[in-house]
C-alpha cells in the first residue's frame, strides 16, 4: 500500500518535522491538507521552503483548539498526521498553562472529529521526553512515564487522551515517539541548531550540561517512519512506537562531532540560562526501536555523520536568518 492519491492532513505543518513530511507526501503524489496556526502576519514557517505550487497541495490555517476549525479541516480526508504541538521545554516553565491548553486539546478535538467523520487512521505524534531519564536502555515503549517538564507532562497528558480513545470508542489511532529528530528547518531552540549556528558564526559555542545523552535521528528516517506507519495503520491501532538509531551520543560527543564537520576551533563555553532544574533534567535518552523493526520493517538508514554534514551544509546557506546566541530564529 502506498499513499499516492491518498487525501492526508498534516497538523503542525510549518514545524520542522510537518513541513518535511508535507514535502514528502507531495512528491509521492498524495492529495495533501497543510494545517498551520494562523497568525495575522499569514506566516508559513518552514512551507515557505516547500513548493505551494503544486497542485495536490492545499494549506488550511486556523487554531486546533477550535473543534470547528479542527473538524473543517478533517473533511473527507482518510489520514491525519497530528504533528501541532506547542513545544520547547524551558518555555514550559514559564507558561505552562499554554501547552496543556494546546497540546491535550489539540487531540482531543482531532479524535472527536474523526469519530465523526469516519477517519481511518490518526497518527498522533508523541516525544522521548515522555519517559524522563531512562531506568532502562535501551527505552521500550513499556517503559514508564516520568513528567520532568510541563512540556513533556503536556504531552504524556495527550498520549493518554489518545490511549483513552482507543480503549473507549475504538478510534482509529496510533502513537509515535520519535526521539530527537534533526535536520534542516529544525529552531535553534534545539540542541543541533544551537550549536551548528554558534559553531559557524562565534568563537564561543554557548551550553548547558553537556553530559546528557540523546539518540539523534535525521529528518528523513523519522519521515520515512511516519509514511510506514500510515501504510500498515490499520494493523497498529493503539499502539505506540518508538523511532529513533538506539545510538546514546552525549552532548559533548556531539559537540566534537560538529567542530568537526564545520571544522572549527570555537570553545564551549558554560551558559547557566541554559541548565534545566535538577529534577528536571533528562540525562539519557536512547530508543529501542525493535517494536518498528518488526512491525514496520523500518530501520534507520542516515548514520550522524552524513546527517551532520547535510545539517551543516544547510545551515550555512540560511546562517543569516538565525540569533544562535539568543537561541531563536
């Protein structure tokens, strides 16, 4: 089964992730939805730097607390790829109140729309951070849940709304946690960014602790698991999966590897601003993805080095659209 012709809407697609994915889902000749928060200034985000020529593309925007606007956009069509999220774990602290607003509700409404209208699959988009710092590694999807953040607590909030569903009403979904995905597009609020921006443009690479670890995986691998999951929804309903390499790199390898690839001498230099709260910090983070191997026959193709090197490479093209220092675009 593939998703040519297929009528699919993609939340969050101005985000980093959902503009790659819109992208894709173009080129193999779905009929695709782009939903974006509207804003009054009509910015894109990342669709900017996708083609909104193409014929098969149609993009919505509107705001997903809204269950009208929500269930306006699920007309007729078969495939819901929930992306939106409000994300970035240190806002979180400072305004915790707007990610529960955004992030539970956002799949509450989409799940009450597709009951509805008859969707047949909702894939909701869920995050490693739902599982604090690992008891365990690899991290199996059985692994328990620890909120560390607002932010990640949001979300756990959300997973457990879609789970709710499954088991009430028997919808249609199925939950993915990508750990740290990167790529081009991604904000500089994110680790990648932060230190590829910095590393190019400063003599001074500005962090945090960087002993924690993370599994980092490359835009194209989490897009390519995103598509699978949407072909063989049908036998994965209610479950939950896990995508990333099952590779722990701390911050400091990674440091390493990027001063290599941008061949740069730039030192790293310790930013207080950047340390999370004791308790809050997750210090390990790393997949087992055996669950998408077998049900998917998905694995992971772009080893961190090329996906650096490709990262680096389009960083340097758009540098000047970035503050690295202030870590925004």
């Amino acid at each position: 089964m593939t998703l040519e012709k297929a009528s699919v809407l993609v939340t969050g697609a101005g985000g980093f992730i959902g503009s790659h994915l819109v992208e894709e889902l173009l080129k193999m000749g779905a009929n695709v939805r782009a939903f974006v928060r509207y804003t009054s200034s009509g910015h894109l985000g990342n669709l900017r730097y996708v083609d909104d020529s193409a014929e098969n593309l149609e993009i919505v925007m509107g705001d997903l607390k809204d269950p009208y606007a929500c269930k306006n956009a699920m007309q007729d069509v078969d495939y819901v790829f929930h992306l939106a999220s409000v994300i970035s774990i240190p806002y979180s602290y400072r305004n915790p109140r707007e990610y529960f607003e955004n992030n539970v509700f956002f799949i509450l409404n989409i799940l009450q729309a597709a009951q509805e209208l008859g969707t047949k699959a909702v894939i909701h988009t869920s995050t490693s951070e739902v599982y604090g710092t690992a008891e365990q590694v690899p991290i199996p999807e059985s692994h328990p849940l620890k909120a560390q953040s607002p932010y990640s607590a949001s979300k756990i909030a959300a997973d457990k709304v879609a789970e709710s569903f499954f088991r009430a009403f028997d919808s249609p979904v199925v939950t993915v946690r990508p750990f740290n995905t990167y790529g081009p597009r991604q904000s500089v609020r994110a680790v990648i960014p932060t230190i590829i921006t910095q590393a190019l443009s400063q003599k001074a690479i500005l962090l945090g602790d960087t002993r924690p670890t993370r599994d980092f995986m490359y835009i194209e691998d989490t897009v390519r698991a995103f598509i699978e999951v949407a072909t063989k929804a049908e036998k994965l309903f209610g479950k939950t999966l896990n995508f990333g390499t099952g590779i722990e790199v701390s911050i400091e390898e990674l440091v390493n590897a990027i001063r290599t690839v941008t061949q740069t001498n730039a030192k790293v230099v310790f930013d207080a601003t950047r340390i999370r709260p004791t308790k809050s910090e997750v210090n390990r983070l790393c997949a087992d993805i055996s669950l998408a191997r077998k049900l998917l026959k998905w694995t992971p193709k772009i080893a961190l080095e090329d996906g650096l090197k490709e990262t680096v490479h389009w960083y340097g093209n758009y540098l000047s659209f970035y503050k690295p220092s202030k870590g925004y675009m």
